[in-house]
C-alpha cells in the first residue's frame, strides 16, 4: 500500500485545509506588499486592516491583526528599505533573451515582486509565501535559486 510507505505523503481534509490557507495568506501577503508601500506610512495600518476584513474571509480579527502586523513591521524594516522605498515598483514585468554558450539563446519572461534600482545596484525582491524561510543559503530550494539567476541575467 503506497500510504504506508514514508515516501508518500497521505493528505487529508485537515492538511488539504492547511494548504488552502497558506495559499490564501500568500495571496493576501503579495497584495499587501505590493500596496502599503505606495500609501503614507501613517495610513498604511488602516489599509492594510481594511483590505484583510474584505478578503481574508475565515480568518478572524486577531489572525487579520496579527497578519498585518508582520506585514507591515517588514516593510518597516530597515534591511528591506531600500525595496519598499519611494521610487520602488511593485509588479514588474521582464522580458529578456539570454545568450547561450554553445546554443540557441533563450527566450525568458517574469513577474517580479518588487524591484528598485538605485545608483549602486539593482536590487530584486521575490516574494516565497509557500513555506517558512530557510534558514540558511543551503536550504534555498534550486528552483528559486535558477528563478533568480534569470532574473539577474536578464537585469
């Protein structure tokens, strides 16, 4: 029976409910990265308080709280500043084509959270609101790794 085996996962109702509400809170994530930043700082809080109670249906005032909270303490924080920052865009589309050595080049195109570029760099934020944050760079799955390596490329 392949439910028996430690390399099969069985789902169930609960874990299927689990990963509807982690999707949920990514959407809900994205859209308030991509919003608080364009309104006043001393207006985001009401914002972001208002757009959870018209979409995060289920989730009750003290998850909406605590959800905004989070959001908005890393927009605040100084290491992200320069993304979330006046001149920063949210939503940016690229398309690009990258040379290969030896073959065809390669045609790419991507959505990107929210890029800024400043007179020192370029510097892009990726949004991964499927699972909690490695640790360390190892722990880095390969595939945003290579998403990543695109996207610079490509800049």
């Amino acid at each position: 029976d392949p439910a028996d085996s430690d390399s099969h996962q069985v789902r169930t109702a609960e874990s299927l409910m689990q990963r509807v509400r982690a999707l949920q809170r990514g959407t809900l994530v994205h859209r308030l990265l991509q919003s608080l930043p364009e309104i006043a700082e001393e207006r985001r809080r009401d914002a972001a308080r208002a757009y959870l109670v018209r979409n995060a249906g289920g989730w009750t005032a003290e998850e909406q709280q605590a959800l905004a909270d989070r959001t908005l303490a890393l927009i605040a924080d100084a290491r992200f500043a320069p993304v979330f920052a006046p001149g920063s865009r949210a939503e940016v589309s690229i398309v690009g084509r990258l040379e290969r050595p030896g073959g065809r080049p390669a045609l790419v195109s991507g959505q990107i959270d929210r890029l800024v570029v400043t007179d020192a760099a370029v510097l892009i934020a990726d949004y991964k609101t499927n699972r909690p944050a490695p640790r360390a760079q190892a722990e880095v799955p390969p595939d945003y790794v290579a998403q990543l390596a695109v996207y610079r490329a490509d800049a």
